[in-house]
C-alpha cells in the first residue's frame, strides 16, 4: 500500500511537470571547466559559475592537498565550539584585506550568510526593503526575519526611496545584489548609497558575481565603495573563486555581532579547513594574474558582438552572465535541449527562479573559454535561432 504522504506528493510533481519546471540533475563525471564530461558524453560547458577557470587549478588542488595532510578533513566542530582553524582566519584576514574591510567573517554557505546577516541585523519592528530580482538567498532571509518585507521594483531607486520615506520606526535594512545572477545587470550601487545614507537606512550588498571578477583589483563592489558607503558586503568563493563558502565583511561591530547573533554561523560545522586553504590560494593567483579577468572581459565583447550581429535577444549585461531571454518555459528548454544535441551546455532557467514569461537560456562565460568555443557557442544558436524563430 502506498502511503498517503505518496499521493499528496505526486500530485504537485505532476503539476511542476506540466508547467514544463521539472528540474533534473546531471552527473558531472570529470572536473568543471570550458568542458566537462557529463552523463557519459563530453559537452562545451556555458553553465557554470566558474568565471575565471579555477576550480580545477593546480594551485588550489595542491594547497587543498597540502592544508589535508597538515590538518585532516573534517573541521570537527562549529567555529565557536573548537572548528576555528588557523587557515580559516588567515582567509578572513585576507578577505578583509582585499575589500578594505574591518574584518571578514567565513560563513560555510553563500545562503547561509544572507540567511544569517539579514536575520542578525533586523527583526519584528524593522524594516527590510530588497530589490524584487534578488537572490533567492536574500528573499528568504527577509521573509523570515520577522522584519516587514518589502520588494521594490528592479534598479528602481525611486520606487525604494517613496518606501523608505514611509517607513518611520526601527531599523532599515536596504539589500541588493550587486550583479543580478539571473539577469547580469548591476545595481545602481551610487545611487543607493545616497538614498540610503539619505534615509538613515543601512545597506547590504550580495557580490556573489562581482567578487573576483569585476573592479580594479578583482574585489568587485568593495574596490569602489568603502565601509561606509556600503557597511554590509557579502561574497560568496564558490564561483569566481572556484572553491566553497562565503563571507560578510564590515566594520570590527558588525563582525562582532554576527559571531555572537547569526544562527547559520553559530549552529553549524565550520567549512572544512582544507576548502579555506584551496580559497586562499585563489585569492593568490586573482592577484598575480590579473590576465584572467582581461581575458574574460574579452569573450564578453565577443559574444556580445556576435549574438548582436545574429540578432539574438541579448539582455542589458556587460558581466559574465549573459542570458538570452526567450520568454515561454518550453521555448526554453526546447533550445536548451537543441544546444546539448550539439555539445553544448546551457540551462533553461525557468519561473520560479525567474519572473512569469520571463524563461530564459542562461549563459555564463569564463575566462577558461577560448575565442573558437566561443564562436562555436554563437554558430550553434545561430542555427537554433533559425530554426525556433527567436530573435530581439
Ligand atoms: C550563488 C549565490 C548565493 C549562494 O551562495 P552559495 O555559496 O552557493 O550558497 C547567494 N547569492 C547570490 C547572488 C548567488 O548567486
């Protein structure tokens, strides 16, 4: 006999399948990087979060290798009970370093650091206003922070000032990604600085994208605004970085209070130390080679040039995400299932990741990619492009 909780289950799937938004996993069976091995067949990956082809460097393999054999695997316990190993603080120093911060504190996941700062900072009382694209992360965090929530509309600064004005009491928390993950256009940092500052509201910004690639040094958002335009910076080091976990970076109190309030920092097993030593040294080679962010800022023109000159529906980014928006979910994984018929990976990304009729091919470009992988992703949806009527 089958469980009841079966029947109720089944049924919700079944609507998720005929909405054309049941998702599947692929087995990755080699490392991640401009190809990989998936499922049994080799594609051309235009997927990955992996900007600028680290994942898989020797550097960040030995050092990962090198802090095992020194320090083992597991950290054994939370950072406040005894899992705080040196190599987890010197990368905190180093964070804080490269962002200008006061201090840096290691959070194990890039959801578990929004989760724990917007919860930390803001409460019943307060106020959180977030801009509607956010992260899912970020979402989450103001929901169940028990702060009143507020979406306003995309990079509309105005819409967000009208709703700070009529806030009066508690706390503001204004928070923002810096690139929009699914869209790859940027905040209007500058400006909501100065509407926050404006409106004694505090602001946090999510460079999970920036970090790594964008700005002089490779630091994103933090080589432009300093601590006190933009008190609250958090990073992830799963994607430009190509290693795992996150942080939050800002003043000597602030870092202070999330260690003694963030929950998701508190309640769990710090990163193992090992992924710390693999983030550190990554963060020695974006120094020294500075040509990986040049190289990719290339292919980026490149693409865009090219899906330009094709007429593809190009969305207003200039950073390594470049999604083609195509509208209708099944469009979308029809071209999605059409690329990987010719080698080539790229997701469908699909509500409720991303708004209603708003479906999309996401395509993200790394550093690792060369210009005829490029060229070859561009023929490809040329082709496809013909063939499904998709255009501007
Ligand atoms: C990926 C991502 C996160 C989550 O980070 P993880 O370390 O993967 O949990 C948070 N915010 C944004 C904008 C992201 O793209």
């Amino acid at each position: 006999m089958t469980h009841p909780l079966e029947h109720t289950l089944a049924a919700a799937l079944t609507k998720r399948r005929e909405l054309h938004r049941y998702r599947v996993r692929r087995t990755l069976e080699s490392a991640t990087g401009a190809t990989a091995r998936v499922d049994g067949k080799n594609f051309l990956l235009f997927c990955s979060n992996d900007y600028l082809g680290l994942a898989n460097h020797p550097v960040l393999i030995s050092a990962m290798q090198k802090a095992a054999e020194d320090v083992g695997v597991g950290s054994g316990a939370s950072h406040l009970v005894c899992g705080h190993s040196r190599y987890h603080h010197q990368l905190e120093d180093r964070l804080a370093e490269m962002t200008g911060r006061d201090r840096a504190l290691l959070f194990s996941t890039g959801y578990m650091a929004n989760f724990g700062v917007i919860a930390a900072l803001v409460g019943r009382g307060d106020a959180v206003f977030e801009d509607r694209l956010n992260h899912a992360s970020l979402l989450d965090g103001g929901l169940l922070s028990g702060a009143r929530f507020q979406r306003f509309a995309h990079n509309d600064v105005a819409d967000l000032e009208r709703r700070l004005q009529k806030t009066e009491s508690g706390r503001k928390l204004v928070v923002v990604d810096h690139v929009f993950s699914m869209d790859g256009d940027q905040a209007p940092m500058a400006e909501l600085v100065a509407t926050s500052r404006d409106n004694k509201a505090w602001l946090m910004a999510d460079d999970a994208h920036g970090f790594g690639v964008l700005g002089e040094n490779g630091a994103g958002c933090a080589d432009i605004f300093s601590q006190d335009d933009l008190p609250i910076l958090m990073a992830t080091l799963g994607k430009a970085i190509g290693g795992f976990g996150a942080f939050v970076a800002g003043s000597e109190m602030l870092i202070e209070s999330l260690i003694q309030f963030a929950r998701p920092y508190i309640y769990t097993t710090a990163m193992p130390p090992a992924v710390a030593a693999a983030n550190l040294a990554a963060l020695d080679l974006l120094e020294s080679e500075s040509w990986r962010r040049d190289k990719l800022q290339s292919l980026i023109q490149r693409f865009r040039q090219g899906a330009e000159q094709l007429g593809l529906p190009l969305m207003a980014s200039d950073t390594a995400i470049q999604p083609l928006q195509v509208g209708p979910d099944d469009q979308a994984l029809t071209m999605s299932w059409a690329l990987e018929e010719k080698g080539i990976l790229v997701s469908a990304i699909r509500p409720p990741t991303v708004p209603e009729g708003t479906s999309r091919l996401r395509i993200t470009l790394s550093a690792a990619h060369s210009e005829a992988q490029v060229d070859q992703l561009l023929d490809a949806l040329e082709d496809i492009a013909r063939h499904s009527g998709m255009t501007a």
